[in-house]
C-alpha cells in the first residue's frame, strides 16, 4: 500500500515512532498472547479480542487454549465442543468461522504467512490479517482499529486531505507552538465514507516503523486502549504528546439510547440434573446453542424469581427473572429438550446468559459421585407430554 503524506518531517517521524516504541517496551501490559509469537495463539486473541475487552477475554484464552492447544486439535474438534469452549464470549460466528479456517490450515500443513494469504480463510478480515501477519511474522503492513483510529484523528486531525504538502506543514507547526482546546473528532470511521476509511489506512501505513512493524502496531493499539482513551485522555502521560494536533478529548457525541427488554426463563430440577432446550439450528442468532427454556409474561402466574440480573448483549439491556418451576408446569417447548447434570452441560455450547444464570444459581458445581454419562430426554406423564415436543 502506498502510504500517504503526513504533516511531520522525516527527523520528526522518526522521533515520533522512536518515542512509541521506547514507551511500549516499558509499558505495555503483560498478556498472554505477547509472551511469543505463536501464530495460532496471535491468531486467536485476535479473533477473540473483536467487540470484546481484554478483560472479558484473558480467563475465556486460557481456557479455549487448554482444550484446543493447538491449531490441530482445533480442526479435529466437534463444532459443539468449540462452541462450549467458546460459551460466554458471544458473537458465535467468530468460533464458528475459526474453526473452519483451522481445518484448511491443518490440511495444508502449513499457517498463512502474508495478510493477503490470511485474508482468505474464514472469519479474517482485512485488519486480523494485517494484524495476524505483522505481529507473528513481521510483515511490514499497518493495522487500522478503534483504538488505532482514533489515535490517528487526534494524532494528525480529522481531515485526512487537509495535511499535504509545505503549507500544510506549515499550518501544522503554527498550530502546535500554543497547547491546543479540545478538537471535536469525527465520526468513527465505521460510519465514515470509504475514502476517508481509506485515508484511515494510508496514514497509518506511512507511520509505520518497518523494521518493528508487530510491536508498533500492537503499541498504536496500546496507546489507544490505556492512554488515548476515548473519554478520559491522559495526555499528560502520552508518549506522542508533543506530536498530537488534538491534545485532549472531544465533547461527548450524542449516542442513541440503549434498548431495554425483560426476560424470564425457567429453571427446573430434576434431582441434579437441570432441564435445557436447544435453540434451533437455524436461528438467526445463537443457532443450535443450549439455554433455560424460556417464559412468556402469563406463564410466570405470580411466581416470586429465584433470581433477577441484568445483562447486556450490544446495544441492549435485558432485566432477566429466573423462575422455579416443574417440568410438567412448561407448555409449547417446540425445541429439543433434555435433563443435563453439571458435568455434562458444562460441555455443552450454552448461550453466555444460560451460563451465567447457572453459575449465579450454584448449578455449576458438580459432585464427586455425578454420572458422566448421556443426558437424558425429558419424559413426562403421556397426559403432561402433549405441550411438549
């Protein structure tokens, strides 16, 4: 990619990615994926780390690692085995697609190298290739993300035709020789039009230290996740600070509202075993993912909740009530529905919030003497079994 003319001179940006790197070496935070540069383990936080915080992924890592350690094991694997591992993080398709484009890496032998070789596996898009291929094999390829994005408008300014040439460098220097208000950013360039995505991606190839491209990738990131934040800048502390057009936070954007939905599941046991329905498989969302059967408002009847909790899928917040209830109480369950004991739904693909619904009521801790052995379907009495299906 041909990178684009920056309003910094060649001794400036040469001082500018001097300045990042020495602050990333000394740092950067200690995660797991840094210790090496292992292409299934950079792969892997990669594809978890899309949508997700570090903080919601570190313990779901080392988890899916210890069952699938390597890109090997992962092809072998069930899908139903790679969704239970995966249980939590959501956003199913990215298990889904890994684990499609780990049987192509194990039939070939051999991982993908070159970003335009990653970007044509399942589920790898043009930033995880570039980040993928920079990080575990040093190709010289920039990486554009929220974090980086936003660096880059704050760093260089929000108009990605206005520094071009002398004048421009000119207006630049002018602009920074007094310590500058507050500069609205633009609009993420998710909603931006593609040329200034484009423009996005051009600026950031032409920072670039080619000579450590993974590390100034992963420290642009860096800078952005716990220095260049979006609300809350620490400027004093940034490495870039006396490069920056901006210097500070935007004014708050206004943002749509959150949506607001309550939900009610029902919980029913059967000594230890717990009664679970199956999404059907070809559900828009979750597909053939395990959880609570769930209540329509005139099913609960009166009944006090075992338990409420919140919980947040995208934009939305759901207040959730779990009820106790008996099988022979539950009408119209038009899925598959069978008992499970701990042990065995623990390996199930469960859906995040049945998860959390089960660790909140204790369900998850499994005794000593539990049977690992095969759920069973539910049974009721002929003249309860005619709502179930």
């Amino acid at each position: 990619m041909t990178g684009c003319e920056l309003p910094l001179t060649s001794p400036q940006l040469r001082s500018l990615r001097r300045a990042l790197l020495s602050w990333y070496d000394a740092h950067r935070r200690d995660l797991p994926w840094r210790r090496d540069r292992d292409p299934y383990r950079v792969w892997l936080s990669e594809i978890m780390l899309q949508q997700t915080r570090v903080a919601a992924v570190l313990d779901h890592y080392a988890r899916f690692l210890h069952r699938f350690p390597t890109v090997q094991s992962l092809a072998a694997a069930r899908e139903a085995s790679v969704l239970a591992a995966w249980s939590g993080l959501g956003y199913y398709h990215r298990a889904r697609r890994m684990h499609q484009a780990a049987k192509l890496i194990a039939r070939a032998g051999k991982f993908p190298q070159s970003a335009d070789e990653w970007s044509q596996l399942p589920g790898i898009g043009r930033y995880t290739a570039a980040a993928i291929a920079s990080i575990a094999f040093g190709a010289a390829i920039a990486v554009v993300d929220g974090n980086v994005e936003r660096v880059l408008q704050r760093l260089l300014g929000s108009n990605p035709t206005t520094f071009s040439g002398s004048k421009s460098r000119t207006r630049w220097k002018r602009r920074n020789s007094v310590r500058r208000k507050e500069t609205p950013d633009p609009p993420a360039l998710a909603a931006a039009n593609p040329q200034s995505r484009e423009a996005a991606w051009q600026r950031a190839e032409t920072l670039l230290d080619r000579k450590r491209p993974g590390d100034f990738n992963q420290a642009m990131m860096e800078l952005g996740a716990t220095i260049c934040t979006p609300r809350a800048p620490k400027c004093l502390l940034c490495p870039l600070n006396s490069f920056c057009h901006s210097r500070g936070a935007p004014p708050p954007l206004a943002c749509a509202g959150r949506k607001r939905k309550e939900l009610h599941y029902a919980l029913a046991r059967n000594h230890r075993s717990v009664l679970l329905v199956r999404r059907p498989t070809d559900a828009s969302l979750m597909a053939g993912m395990w959880e609570l059967p769930a209540l329509a408002g005139d099913a609960i009847n009166g009944h006090a909740p075992l338990l409420r909790l919140r919980h947040a899928i995208t934009d939305t917040d759901y207040r959730v009530a779990v009820f106790a209830l008996m099988a022979d109480q539950l009408q119209n369950i038009a899925t598959d529905a069978r008992w499970f004991t701990p042990s065995q739904y623990e390996r199930l693909p469960l859906t995040g919030l049945a998860r959390k619904i089960l660790r909140r009521m204790g369900q998850s801790r499994v005794s000593a003497d539990e049977s690992n052995g095969e759920s069973r379907p539910l049974r009721l009495r002929s003249e309860q079994a005619s709502g179930l299906r």
